[in-house]
C-alpha cells in the first residue's frame, strides 16, 4: 500500500518538476513573449501545453511501469490527483487575464496523456523478451 501511494505521489511530484523545469526553455524559445509576470500570445501557449502532454505521457508511462500492482489502478489514481490539482489550480487564476482555453486545454489532455502513458507501458510488459 504504502509503494502504491509512492508511486502515485512520486509520479505527480515529478510531473509537476518537469513542466516547472519546461518554463526556462519556453523563455528561451519565445524570448520576451513568455516572462513572469506577463499572459503570453497563444504561439508559447500551445508550445507549453504539449510540453505538458509530453511530461503527463512520461510520468503516466513511469507511473504504470513502476506499480508494485495493478498498473491501470495506479495510472487512475494518478489520474485523479492530477485532475483534482488542476481543477483547484486554475479556480483562482480562471480570471486572471489568461486566455480560457489555455487552462482547459491541461484539463482535457490530462486524461488522454494517462491513457497513452498506460498503454505504452502495457505495450512494454506485455511484450515478450528477447
């Protein structure tokens, strides 16, 4: 039980490290559109939502591979604290001056990036060795 809470929470954790980690490199690509303190124009926007898919793939993918048990169990609990976060986080900055569409976009690809992080990894077990 406890390896199993592990591995949700840790999953997360560096889920949220890694779109965190993203912000330099956006900053490097958009120079002066995407800074602190500022909304960015939708180029940087959509350019860090499928970072995000990207990182959400990742740490579902690791999520399953790393379930002491049922790796679809995990992967929905991930799921669901990952979806709970973002509902609380975006409740205070809904009217903040960034674009709707931007916030719902990580709500609706969250789902679908613990769906294919899942089945690559049961691709991976499932497939016999060499």
């Amino acid at each position: 039980m406890l390896k199993s809470i592990a591995v949700v929470v840790g999953s997360y954790l560096l889920s949220i490290v890694l779109v965190l980690a993203t912000d330099p490199l956006l900053s490097r690509l958009f120079p002066g559109d995407f800074v602190k303190g500022r909304v960015p124009s939708d180029t940087p926007l959509i350019a860090s939502t499928a970072l995000f898919v990207v990182v959400s793939i990742l740490c579902a993918w690791l999520c399953a591979r790393f379930a002491p048990g049922r790796a679809a169990r995990h992967v929905l609990w991930f799921f669901i604290v990952g979806e709970t976060m973002g509902i609380a986080a975006i409740i205070p900055n809904w009217s903040k001056g960034w674009p709707h569409w931007y916030w719902l976009s990580w709500l609706l690809t969250w789902p679908v990036s613990c769906w294919i992080g899942l089945r690559l990894a049961g691709r991976r077990v499932d497939s016999p060795s060499a």
